[in-house]
C-alpha cells in the first residue's frame, strides 16, 4: 500500500491500483446493480467541465442539442443489419410495462399479463431511433445539414465491469449528423476528430494520435470510422474518442431521402461520433500516482485548497486570512473560469492528514497559513503534480496560483507526451514484434507495416493479443509514412500503423 493511503501501488499491481485510487480518491462507486456505478460528486464534477468544454466546442462548430426516448422498438434495430449485430450480444430487453403483488407471498413480481407486443431496447447507442425521427424532418436539401448531439445515458450489458471504463450503463454524448454529399459527410467526422483530440490535449492534458481504425476494429455498420487513440502508465492503448462515416448506411435503412437542387430524390449522408465517461478512466490512468488522483487544472473540481494552521486565538487569525485570501483568488479567472478554491479548516483533524486527503483528491495546489506565516506575511503553496513547495508572500498568491496552475497543466501534457515518445518503438520483423509482446502486461505503442488484410490483423491479434490501434492521419515520424513490407506476412504495406493491447 501506498503511504498508508489504502492503495496499492502501480508497480504492484496496476489494475488494483486503479480500482484502489478511484474509491479512494471519491470519484466512484459500484451500484448494488451489477455493473452499473454511482458517480460521486467528485468525480461528476470532473465529467461536468469536460462535458461543458465540449459541449461549447460542438455549438461553436453549429451543432445543436436534442434529446430521443431511452427506449427503441426491436424492430428498429433489424433495420440495419451489420450495426445491431455490433451490439446484439450487450442489449438490455424490456418485454413487460406493469409489476403486481405477489400472490404467493410479499413483494411484487412481473404481471404475466403486462407483457408488450413489441419487446423494447435501452438504447446500446441511438442510430436506429434517431434516424426514425429524421425521416420526417429532413425533405429538401434546404433541410440539410442536420446536425444534432445528444447527452444521454445508454446501456450496454457488460460482463467484466470496471469503473469508468467498462460499466454496463454509461454516461456519453452522441452526435448524428444528415448531409447532401459524402464530402460533406466526410469533412463533419474530421470536424469532430479534431475537437476530441482539443478536448485530450487542451483540457484532460492526454496527447492522442489521431487515426483512421482498420475494417476489423470500425464502427458496426459504418463506412470508416476514425479515433483518437491514448497511452496509459501501464503502457497499453485506450480509445479515447471515434468518429464515423456511415456513408448512406443508415438512410438507406430507414429511407431517409432529401430532394437535391435539381429535383433528384437521394439518400443523405450520415455521421456519428461519441465520448463518454471512459474519459475520466483515461484521465486518471495517465497522469494519476501512488498518492492518489492527479487532474489538469482546467478539470479539477478543486485548484486551491487553503489548509490554515493554529490553535486558540491564532487559530480564529489564520482562519480569518485564508477566508479573505479565499474570498480574492476565487474571484480571479483563470482558463475562462473563476478559480475554484475550499477552505480546510476542520480542527479535529491534523494538518498531515489533511494534506493526504486533498492529495488523494485531486486539489491540484496546496496553501499552507499558519500564525508565523502570518507575522511574516507569507504562506506556502504546494504543486500536486511535482511536490514543490514554494514560499510566497501573501501579496502575490494570486499570481502564484495562476502561475502554479498554468505549470501544472503545462507540465501535466508534456510528460505524457514523453511518457509516449519514450514508449513508442519500431519494429520491422516478426521476431521482433513477438519480442516486445512477450508477457501479459501493455507494451507501449509498436509502429509496424501491416499489408492492409483481416488475414493479417487477425493472425497478428491472436498470436500477440496486439490490436491495430489505428492508421495515422499524421505520421508519428516522417519515414513512417513511406511502403515497406509487412512485419507478419512479408507482403508490400502501404505505411506503417499502430499496434498496441488495449482497455
């Protein structure tokens, strides 16, 4: 365990490192339904400001929020074949609408009478009910494009739950998009694959690569699908964002056609794209450590926490002078924001515990007051990410804590980034790439020719549990993007992709 923190560390054993850190820092916890979470306020306040961020990203871009009913006939989903088989095997099926004493004893039990004519679906993801409704809203080019997002909840029935990560309902927005060409069509899903990658770099402090998935690892029922792929301590690949092209798949299916300028009847082109609440699981297994969670400022529920220190009288001095210097760093901005500032002023509690508890809680800087600091006209601040403490005079801790916020995401960013360039190797024979996957554990990010065929990728999947992660947009080195021969089969290969094992 981790300096008595009740966590056990990375090096022993990440994954319980993980579950260990969410409890512990109060971010989570598991529902007395299988799979499902209870998101504490610390960590939905987390989720709230990514979810703002890119909620004032998609309207900049001239999207609009809407929202579409939680269940969808089972009919809708036979509609489109390929996609309902992507999600058959995790749907949630409501078959009855009414419960009933129980006859035989207490408690309530299905009325056998209640059943539906027609069993409904909570929704997996929504294309099928969404494009329903867009049937009858779209009729002419002039009603295009349509460009929709929702906030929602969806259900997926997962077998091996884990918080943030995989659980079986989730929190997520969903965009959907109608338009008149495939180019049109084409230049949204870029659109949206740049505003998730912003999101990763600019606020969750993850860098990501920024790529095209294979035909194996694509979107069920899309034309192409592209994804942000991230890099975790542990050195495995977690998708962080997708979005796709699903071409006229989906108009098809519901006939969804629009009237062009020329008075043709065609069907739309479509595109959806989505993030959820993995993002904070993301978040925390790349920049988080043994003493707890580590969040980028911009997120961080709590940027200053001021912890005074005294007794008696000077206890009610130092109290009174972190409210005032409460009182004016909170109404600073700093990124857009007022600067989100508590006071820790509890007495039966000691100072180091204290300083444990906002540690493991993510507060990103710690200031220190007490009735010395006060006759000096000094107080100390802390940096959650390095560990330094600096002294200060009180006349500057406003510029101190937007200086010290301003390093701490600067710095969170760039050490992810060289977490990932010193974990990113090449690799050009079979033998080789066997090599790095030896073992169970991430191998970091293995960049390999691969010839373009399922053939391939699946054998290279099986042999070494590494997946495609994604096909670069941007090479991660020039010579990257050059042919070469395929590391598995030997056959020509267009460029080199990424490999990795992944959550």
């Amino acid at each position: 365990m981790s300096r008595d923190k009740g966590i056990t560390s990375r090096s022993e054993n990440y994954a319980e490192w993980y579950n260990d850190l969410v409890k512990a820092a109060d971010l989570a916890d598991n529902s007395v339904v299988r799979g499902c979470m209870v998101i504490k306020p610390n960590g939905y306040a987390v989720w709230e400001r990514l979810r703002d961020a890119l909620d004032n990203m998609f309207k900049d871009s001239g999207h609009k929020n809407a929202y579409f009913p939680l269940l969808i006939p089972k009919s809708f989903l036979s509609k489109e074949a390929e996609h309902v088989d992507g999600f058959a095997k995790e749907c949630a099926v409501v078959t009855h609408h009414r419960l009933m004493n129980d006859p035989n004893g207490t408690g309530v039990v299905v009325d056998p009478e209640a059943r539906l004519e027609e069993e409904l679906i909570i929704r997996p993801t929504s294309e099928t009910i969404i494009w329903h409704s867009y049937k009858n809203w779209i009729q002419s080019y002039r009603d295009l494009p349509l460009l929709i997002n929702q906030w929602a909840n969806v259900m997926r029935w997962e077998l091996r739950p884990r918080l943030f990560l995989r659980t079986a309902e989730f929190l997520w927005q969903e965009g959907h998009t109608a338009h008149a060409t495939y180019e049109e069509a084409e230049e949204e899903t870029l659109t949206i694959l740049e505003i998730y990658r912003r999101a990763a770099e600019e606020w969750m402090c993850v860098p990501v690569v920024c790529g095209i998935k294979s035909d194996g690892e694509k979107f069920a029922g899309a034309d192409h699908t592209y994804t942000i792929e991230a890099m975790t301590q542990d050195l495995r690949a977690i998708q962080a964002g997708t979005s796709h092209h699903l071409g006229q798949n989906f108009a098809k299916a519901f006939d969804v056609t629009f009237q062009t300028k020329e008075g043709k009847l065609e069907h739309v082109y479509a595109t959806s794209w989505g993030v959820s609440t993995r993002l904070i699981g993301t978040l925390l297994m790349v920049h988080s450590d043994d003493n707890g969670f580590v969040c980028p400022p911009k997120l961080a529920p709590t940027q200053l926490v001021i912890i005074p220190i005294g007794r008696g009288e000077d206890r009610e001095k130092v109290i009174a002078k972190a409210n005032e210097i409460a009182d004016q760093v909170s109404s600073t901005k700093w990124a857009g924001s007022k600067i989100r500032v508590e006071i820790d002023d509890r007495e039966k509690e000691s100072p180091g515990f204290k300083f444990n508890y906002w540690e493991m809680r993510g507060a990103c800087l710690r200031m220190e007051i007490g009735p010395r600091d006060l006759e000096a006209g000094n107080c100390v601040i802390a940096r959650r990410d390095t560990g330094d403490k600096e002294t200060i005079t009180l006349s500057d801790v406003v510029s101190a804590v937007t200086q010290g916020l301003d390093g701490m995401q600067k710095n969170l960013f760039e050490r992810a980034v060289a977490m990932r360039t010193e974990n990113t190797i090449r690799v050009d024979t079979w033998d080789e790439f066997q090599k790095v996957f030896e073992g169970e554990g991430g191998a970091g990010f293995v960049v390999a020719h691969w010839d373009g065929t399922q053939e391939t990728e699946d054998a290279i999947s099986a042999a070494t549990k590494a997946t495609i992660r994604c096909i670069p947009l941007t090479p991660l080195e020039p010579s990257d993007a050059e042919p070469g021969v395929c590391v598995y089969s030997g056959k020509p290969s267009k460029q080199r992709v990424v490999f990795a094992r992944a959550y």
